[in-house]
C-alpha cells in the first residue's frame, strides 16, 4: 500500500521509526515531512498529507505530532478527509471498520514506538464494513457540504 506520513518536531523521530516499520513490511511510504527535529508547526503537514489522499496520491495517511491531536484537526480541516486519534490498537481498527477513516494520528509524546507499531498495524489491517456505518459518513459529509 502507498502511505502519506507526516509528523512536527516533537514526533520527528517516532516518524523513522514508523516508516522503517511500514518499509519493512512492504508498504511504499512518501514523507511529506517535517524533515528535521527543528520547531516546526504542525498543520502544515497535516494538511500535506490530507491533500495528498484527496489528490489519490497515497491511500492511506499516517500523522504524528506531541499528542496527534492538532495534526489531526488540521487534516480534518480538508473536505472529505477522516482522520483519527488513536491511542490504542482496538480504536485504530474501528476508525477503518466503522468510520471509515483514511488518517490515524497518534502522539508521539502519548504513545512509545512499540504501540504506535501496533495502532498502525491494526489500522492498515482494517477494511470499511459500510452498511449502517456508511449512512453516518454520510450524515458527516452533508454537514460538510452545510458549511461549505
Ligand atoms: C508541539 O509542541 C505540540 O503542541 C504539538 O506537537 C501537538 O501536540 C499539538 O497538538
């Protein structure tokens, strides 16, 4: 699978590590950066990595940052984009399962490298069951377009 990843200082390292791990396994994986443990801010990437989904050029996004909430805020902010805050495993299999997510975002400040490995394995794992579950995605979307 093709994966975004895109994190801020303060998850810079946990970044490498999560790639490494997706490589390993035989994901293609595009870094949309920071590239540095320089200060940076985060909504600039989780905005890359957003764009880079609805673009089509990566299927799935990965987004870090100290608790992974504000990159994630910043991605959602992209018409049409889902993205999750997962701490655990169990959460970041229901977010592809139920809502259908395309981002997981986790913190690196919250989670160590062993558990963010396991939340983004349980989430690539996933699939969408649709059904019910897309009639709600779809409640989501119309408030989308109500603000538009
Ligand atoms: C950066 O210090 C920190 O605020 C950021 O990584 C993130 O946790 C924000 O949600």
């Amino acid at each position: 699978m093709k994966i975004g990843i895109g994190n801020d200082h303060s998850a810079f390292e946990l970044k490498q590590v999560i790639a490494a791990h997706l490589k390993a396994q035989g994901h293609e994986v595009v870094d949309y950066g920071s590239y540095s443990a320089e200060r940076c801010n985060y909504p600039e990437f989780g905005e890359k990595v957003a764009r880079a989904i609805v673009r089509g050029e990566v299927e799935r996004g990965v987004l870090i940052c100290g608790t992974g909430v504000g990159i994630s805020l910043a991605a959602n902010k992209v018409k049409g984009i889902r993205a999750a805050v997962c701490s655990e495993p169990y959460t970041a299999q229901l977010v592809r399962r139920h809502n259908n997510a395309q981002i997981i975002a986790f913190g690196a400040r919250v989670v160590g490298d062993e558990m963010a490995k396991m939340i983004v394995d349980s989430f690539l794992a996933a699939e969408f069951e649709g059904g019910r579950h897309q009639m709600r995605i779809d409640m989501i979307s119309e408030i989308e377009e109500r603000e538009a």
